[in-house]
C-alpha cells in the first residue's frame, strides 16, 4: 500500500532543500561576479593599452606636472585608439569625460592608472557632453576685485578647486564658445584660466535627460515637479506623469536619444556690428546673414519671422563657421516647446530655483536682466550677477537660464498643423496655407524633429490624439498665475515667457500665440544637441 509524505518528512526535505540553497547560491552568485570582474579588468586593461598607444603619437603634447599628468577616455575614443568601452558591472559604457587615466613618468617609462566615473556631483545627472569647440566655466565671484568672472572649469569634474557642475547644488553645466583666434589658447589653458568676457561668442547651459511626474498635473496649482535623472543608454520610464515617472520627450531628438540638451544661457542677440545688437528698437534686423550671439547686457534679437530665426541659428554650423562648431559633432536649432518645457520643468525641481522665476522687466529688452520683485513692472532693472538678478535665474544662482520671464516673448518651433499663419501678410515664412485661405511659399517647413506639431486646439488631445507631456501646456495650466493660450489655424505658432510689462502674468509657464510674423517684441533661443 502506498502512503504520502508524512508533515515531518515533508519539513526534512524542505529543510535538506534550503541547505542545499544556502550552500549552492552564495557560490553561483561568486561565479557570476568573478566573471564580471575579470571583464571589468579586461576592459580596464584594453584602456591602459589604448593609453599607451595614444602616448606613442602625442606624448610631445601632454603636460606633466610633477611627472604626472591626466587624459580622458574621450580623447582616447575621439582620436580613434579605441571604442566606447562598456562597463560589465553596469551593462553600460564608461563615461568618456570623467573616465581619467593618470600617467606617471619614470626613467621615460609611462604608468597608466585608469579612474573611472568618479565625480564631484552626486546628482545622478549625466555628465555633459561637450562639443571640440566648447569651453567648460566656473564663476568665481572673487576675481577683478569682486566684480566676478567666468574662469576654465575641469571638465572631468574631478577637481573641486575648479568644479564645473553639481546639480545637487543648482550648480548647473555652464560652457561657451569663444572667437576663432583664442579657441586653441582656452582650450590648452590651465584650469583656472579666466575667459575674457570679449572672446566669449555664446553661454550655454547643459540640461541633463530624466524622467519626470507632477502631482498637480492638469491643475492651476503649482508644485515641485519630481525628476529623476537618466542617461540615454537607461531603459525609458513609461508612467502616466502624474504619480510615476515619464522619460520627458524633449531628449529623444528625431531617432536619437541624447543624455542632454544645450540651451542658450540669454535670449539670442546678434553680432554688435550690427543695429540689432546695440539698438533696442531697430527694425532693420530681418536678415538670415547676422551673426548671433548669446551674451548678457545686449538687446535682444527681434523683429524676424520665425523661418528667419530658425535659418539663422541652423546656420550656426556651417562650414567656417565663428563658433568653430562642426557639423557632425552637434545640431544647432531654434528651441522646441518640448524643449522650454524640459528646462522649465527642471527649473521647478529641487535641482532649480523650485519656485517662481522673477521676471526681465527691462523695457529695452536687455538681456540678462531681472526686476526688484518676481512681478516687477518694469523700472530699475539688475544684471544677471547681482543679488537681485540671479532670482531671474531658473537656478536661483547665476548657473541658470536667463529671460524665461519676460524680457521679449521667445517664439518656440511649436506650431498647428503645419499652417504659416493668418495671411499673406501675417506668417512664419515657412511654405504652408494661412488662416484666410491663401498660401505661403517660402521656406518648406523643417523636418519633424525641429519642431513640435499640433492636430488638435485641445491641449489634452493635440499631440497624436493625447497629451502634449512634458511641453508646460496642458500639464501646468496657469501655474503661477502665468497665461495658458493654446495655438489654433489661425494664430498657429507659440510664443513663450510674456513681455517685460506683463508682472504677474508672465513666467516659465507662461504660453502665448503668434503669426509666427515679425515682431518688434519677440525673439527667440537657439539649442545645441551632441551628435
């Protein structure tokens, strides 16, 4: 006859079977990590071998101090000594910035010591990538007898003495492009170097990739926006926005996905030859040909259709440029709405100022500028560095963005449905039908990752039958008490920010339309993607 398990025998095999467990795991997990660890060495060495190689052809041009000196794993993989390297314990590849090979000479031999991902920013924010042409900054608001100025930052991050970014802190990225005759000068300059404020052509301000929720979404009540930061190689976070995260749209850039974004430090200006720069009201200003700059204490750059705008900051990359961009290491644009609404929502994060950003209540459109109060109406108004200036930061400190509020509108590459505007007289410039019936011909309208396109008036059905997330519309209406109109056929094109006149109704989240025509009140912002 057969019988079952007794209750004592079943809790002995139990038993037998969690010691067999207890015994086994702890050895397979050991398999495991011995495995991982002997290809992290293997990488490891593969860096110090590239290292050896770059030292064959370049080691006239590194400089040691004291019989060491420091290189990146991005001049190793720029220079093409090796590929990106992936880290085995992570899946992913080792940062090229902050992945450092120390090399220490003795007797004319080189040692090679690799430091990897060690940084001074604790944020989890992905490490800026920079283009060949841009300078990493620091202020130091002690030199020139403290006036304050911008000085080289390590772009490691590895020195504190010269640390460029620490988002825990609103430290935010910060870098410029300097004049062509002082580009090498900079770029072979010691930490610490000052930039001389006359070289610098543009400030830029790195906003990193993250997913992001907001408690009060949909509602006029603002509130801290929850962010967490991600890099492009991370899987994406697909919540609802609301109580989980949502990788915001604004990082993934047509079929790329970028670990961040450049945004103009100021409003856009233009070169100081010209009317438009030194000039608040000058109307001769429609031209695809200016040189932009992106500075503080400069008139902004206004009265220009949107194509113009858009023309003028794609040509920024072009053979010869002054910025010394080159066209396969970056993509210059006319901000989207998607992405304002990254750096506002940012800007409203315990990583930002996390409250209302003060307005530029400069009437002459000075950049850089802010008022004595959040909502100043316009009258004495403090440059960027100051006490009361950097409250028009979207940091609260001077490593923010500048002229969110106020100053002039800032026309974003937002638009219904591909219409140029009202008229034949009233339009962006792009070729399109206008509100009356007639059409534009004029520049075709740029491809789908240049700009942000509406189907609906609705914002909670206007982006491929849902919501627009992320572009500070329908998620964030009238926050701040800051104006929410939605574009439409026949005023298709969005104006962000308010005027400098607009005090309580003007702010990051303030959303406005246009003609897309030109202004004498508007300007706009240009953005710097890594290619």
């Amino acid at each position: 006859m057969q019988r079952g398990f007794t209750l004592v025998e079943l809790i002995a095999v139990i038993m037998i079977i969690g010691i067999l467990l207890i015994l086994v795991i702890p050895k397979t997990i050991e398999v495991i990590q011995n495995s991982k660890s002997k290809s992290y060495d293997a990488q490891i060495s593969k860096i110090e071998d590239a290292a050896a190689l770059y030292m064959t052809d370049n080691s006239y041009i590194v400089t040691f101090n004291n019989n060491v000196a420091q290189i990146t794993l991005k001049q190793l993989v720029s220079g093409g000594y090796i590929d990106p390297v992936t880290n085995p314990k992570t899946g992913e590849n080792f940062n090229q910035n902050s992945t450092v090979i120390t090399i220490t000479k003795s007797d004319k031999k080189y040692s090679y010591n690799v430091v990897l991902n060690v940084t001074t920013d604790s944020s989890g924010a992905s490490v800026p990538e920079l283009a060949s042409n841009m300078i990493p900054i620091y202020y130091d608001a002690t030199c020139n007898s403290n006036v304050g100025c911008w000085k080289k930052a390590d772009e490691t991050n590895l020195n504190s003495t010269y640390k460029w970014y620490d988002y825990t802190t609103k430290k935010w990225a910060n870098a410029v492009t300097v004049s062509a005759a002082t580009l090498s000068t900079y770029k072979n300059a010691a930490l610490g170097t000052q930039i001389v404020e006359a070289d610098i052509l543009t400030y830029m301000v790195w906003v990193p990739r993250y997913s992001y929720y907001i408690t009060t979404s949909g509602t006029a009540t603002s509130s801290s926006i929850q962010i967490k930061f991600e890099t492009a190689s991370t899987t994406k976070s697909t919540g609802n926005a609301i109580s989980t995260y949502k990788t915001h749209p604004a990082f993934t850039f047509g079929g790329k996905e970028l670990n961040g974004i450049w945004v103009g430090k100021f409003e856009t200006s233009v070169d100081s030859s010209s009317a438009c720069y030194t000039t608040p009201n000058d109307v001769n200003c429609n031209s695809t040909a200016q040189s932009l700059k992106i500075k503080y204490g400069v008139y902004s750059w206004r009265y220009a259709q949107i194509s113009t705008f858009f023309t003028a900051i794609r040509n920024m990359e072009l053979s010869n440029n002054i910025y010394g961009y080159i066209a396969t290491e970056v993509d210059t644009h006319m901000m989207k709405n998607s992405e304002w609404g990254a750096t506002a929502y940012l800007a409203y994060s315990v990583y930002g100022k996390n409250s209302e950003v003060w307005i530029n209540s400069n009437s002459s459109y000075v950049t850089g500028q802010s008022g004595a109060t959040v909502d100043a109406a316009t009258g004495t108004t403090y440059a960027y560095n100051t006490t009361n200036g950097v409250n028009a930061s979207t940091t609260g400190n001077i490593y923010g963005i500048y002229d969110m509020s106020g100053g002039a509108w800032e026309y974003v590459m937002g638009n219904y449905n591909n219409y140029s505007g009202a008229s034949s007289a009233l339009n962006s410039g792009f070729s399109g039908p206008n509100n009356d019936g007639t059409t534009t011909i004029g520049l075709v309208f740029p491809i789908s990752k240049y700009y942000d396109v509406y189907t609906s008036t609705v914002v909670a059905s206007a982006c491929n039958n849902g919501i627009c997330y992320g572009q500070a519309l329908s998620e964030t209406p009238g926050w701040n008490n800051d104006t929410a109109v939605f574009v439409s056929n026949a005023i298709p094109w969005l104006a962000r920010g308010g005027l400098y006149s607009h005090t309580t109704v003007a702010g990051i989240f303030h959303a406005n339309y246009g003609y897309g025509n030109t202004y004498g009140t508007v300007s706009t912002r240009v953005v710097v993607t890594i290619e």
